[in-house]
C-alpha cells in the first residue's frame, strides 16, 4: 500500500469512527411554541392533541422527552406557593410512578419562568439497574412544560454531557416579546 493511500485510509477511518459517537453534530433548535424553544440531538417526533404536545427525541445515549401543556383556569399562575405546591405533587407522581429515588431538587427562574430541576434514579426495568433521570419542570404563560432526559446506560461520561447540553438549550421568552 502506498504511504499517502494508508494516511487517508486511517484519516477516514477515525472520521466514521468520531461520526460514529454523534460528536460534532449541530443539535436542532425546536420551537416548542411561541415562548419557549429546547434543542435536540436528532430531529423529535412531535404528537399534538387537544392543547398539549409531546416532542421526543432519542440516541444510543439518551431520550428526551418534552410535554406542554395548558394549565387549568382554575390555577393560579401567579402564585408562588401554588406553583410550588403542583411542583411537588409532580415530584412525588414520578417519584411513585417510576419507583425512584430523589437525588437532588433545585427551584430556578428561567426568564419570566418558574422552574424546578430534579434528579432521581430508576429502574427501566423491575430488578434493573437504578439509572439517573432527569426531570425540568417550567411554568410560563398559563403552561406547564416538562423536560426529561434519561440515560439509558451507566455512568456515560457522553451521555451527561448531552444532558447538560439539553437542559442548557432551553430558551424562555417573555410573552409580551412573542411574535
């Protein structure tokens, strides 16, 4: 084999192979409405029925998961405690649902958004292995939005990156500013 022909042969070869982990892809700005934008490693599937939305997304890594919804008349919005108390019954339903375990919880402000950051761990399956999940939850202009990404395999040093990148990527904007 001649010199230059090995050098481009081994050039292409780690192209595939960086190609190969998703390294270097531009991930895809989506709007999941007028107020509020997330990015995602490949292109979601979005399901719209009745008010609400549900996009997904999923790697060899991760799956993402984004639901919006409306929030019922009857709510109160603008009342702190209010949000923080459906905040917990959220917490406590995925904690039960998904038989995990809480392992950090932190309230944020995202732009004009409350918001609250939580991670657990749960088996995908009953006996499994406890994997991390992680959850953001996001109220904005009478809507609930809800953010999930949940590794599917151990300690992914790839994959927690992607994660911060996902959470990262959310952009809220001020309902006054919406076009």
């Amino acid at each position: 084999m001649r010199p230059g022909l090995a050098v481009g042969s081994a050039a292409l070869l780690a192209l595939l192979v960086l190609s190969s982990f998703g390294w270097g892809k531009p991930w895809l700005i989506t709007e999941i409405d007028a107020f509020v934008s997330v990015s995602f490693p490949t292109e979601p599937r979005r399901i719209s029925a009745e008010g609400q939305q549900q996009l997904r997304s999923e790697t060899e890594r991760a799956a993402y998961l984004v639901l919006s919804r409306p929030i019922p008349a009857s709510f109160h919005t603008d009342n702190a405690r209010d949000i923080s108390a459906m905040f917990n019954g959220m917490v406590k339903g995925a904690l039960k649902s998904a038989e995990g375990e809480l392992l950090t919880t932190r309230d944020l402000t995202l732009g004009a958004a409350t918001a609250r950051h939580i991670s657990y761990r749960a088996a995908d399956t009953p006996g499994g292995p406890l994997l991390p999940r992680y959850k953001t939850l996001l109220v904005l202009n009478h809507r609930l939005y809800q953010f999930d990404c949940r590794p599917l395999q151990p300690d992914n040093t790839r994959a927690e990156a992607d994660k911060e990148q996902f959470f990262a990527s959310i952009k809220v904007r001020e309902p006054t500013a919406a076009k």
